[in-house]
C-alpha cells in the first residue's frame, strides 16, 4: 500500500534564494515552523539526522540522503523499509516568468500504510504551511 502528498506553489524569486533557505539548516526555526534542524553534511548516499514538527508531533529520525542538487532538489528517506518508509522532497523548478515552481512531497510505502493513514494524512496541511512559509521568507529575501 502507497500514500503520497504532492503540493506544489509558486514562488516570485529564483531558484537560488529559494535554495538557500532550504539549504540552510541553521536559520530553518527563523522562518518556518516545520523543519527544525538538520545534524549532519547533505549529499546523496548520506545518512544525517533530521527533527521535524508535523501533526502537532515532535519527529526526529535518521534519513538516507536520496537526492541533493543546488537550487533544483533535495530528498531524503527514513522510515522502516517494508513496514512503513517515507520519500521526502522539495523540487525547485525555474519557471519562463522569473518565479519558481516549488514542489514538495512525502510518498509512503509499506504494511503498516493502511494502519496509519488517518495519523499520516494530518501532515499534508502542514507541508501547505511550510510551503507558504518558504514563499513568504523567499518573497522577502527577494525583495
């Protein structure tokens, strides 16, 4: 069984102010209310510990750096493989009117999906507000 969240807003600065805020884990707390730190050096392959605030809840867990390109993406995996597994992303397009489209999104797998899936769908209005969070701080670093 699968489960996925995919939102999507768009953003008026460029891929690399959008860029920079994610890819800054120190000032995460300083502009959003989801992500609260990061222990660790990103890249793909690498293993780093990520605490986060979702459904009300407290969350840290160790993940698998999956995807990590400047200014386009970044993606990581945690989770029980084959109980229950999330992909986490964000993908920062560069759209032919200056904005960006910035997509983020959870895809999870596993046995244990149709016994959460009530708990698991109280995170998808949390991504809305991180993604309006990252708009708002975004908007105004460009401005």
């Amino acid at each position: 069984m699968a489960l996925r969240y995919d939102t999507e807003i768009e953003i008026q600065a460029s891929p690399e102010i959008v860029w920079g805020l994610l890819n800054d884990p120190a000032k995460w707390p300083e502009w959003n209310s989801i992500l609260v730190s990061l222990e660790g050096t990103p890249s793909v392959g690498a293993q780093v510990q990520l605490a986060i605030h979702v459904a009300g809840c407290l969350t840290k867990a160790k993940v698998k750096i999956l995807e990590y390109e400047a200014n386009a993406a970044m993606g990581w995996q945690g989770g029980l493989p084959g109980l229950i597994a999330g992909k986490h992303g964000f993908r920062i397009e560069k759209l032919s009117n200056g904005t960006v489209s910035f997509v983020h999104y959870e895809h999870f797998s596993g046995l244990l999906v149709p016994l959460l899936g009530k708990a698991l769908s109280r995170i998808e209005p949390d991504y809305h507000r991180f993604n309006q969070e990252l708009k708002t701080a975004a908007e105004t670093v460009a401005n």
